[in-house]
C-alpha cells in the first residue's frame, strides 16, 4: 500500500483509485467487524474498521519478523483471534 501510494503522489487518478480501493477495504472490514465478537477496540464497527486498517498499515511497515507478534494483538484487540 505504501508503494502504491508514494507512485500515486503526482498522479490524481492513482489517487483517487487507491483511496477508492482503501475504502472498499474499509467498508468490508466493518461488515465483518460488525458480526464479530466485540474485542477492546473502541467504537461501533466504523471506528473499529478504521482502527484496523490503520493497524495493518502500520503492520505492513513493521520488519518482517514483527508482523506475527502484531497481527495476534490484533486480532486479539479486535476480538477476531482464532480460539486456542
């Protein structure tokens, strides 16, 4: 996602087709937020889909070996983490 945006920087129909792409991604995270078991995070669904994704880009910047460590918090705040 980072790489597609810095490409789309000087381009505005990049832009604007990565932001669309991001709020499809958004909305689809709400519907399955909405079903969900409620974790910690905050809010109803809307806030809780733009917690996640913020927290997946974040992710996304994290060395590779950090990234298993962050998803299970994630998923665990996000009340969506696999029963052990």
């Amino acid at each position: 996602m980072t790489q597609a945006w810095l490409r789309s920087r000087g381009d505005k129909t990049a832009a604007l087709a990565l932001a669309f792409a991001r709020e499809n991604l958004r909305m689809a995270l709400e519907e399955v937020l909405a079903r969900a078991p409620r974790g910690a995070l905050p809010g109803g669904p809307e806030t809780r889909s733009w917690l996640v994704l913020a927290a997946c880009e974040a992710i996304a910047l994290e060395p590779r070996e950090a990234a298993a460590d962050r998803l299970r918090a994630l998923l665990h705040l996000s009340g969506c983490a696999p029963e052990a």
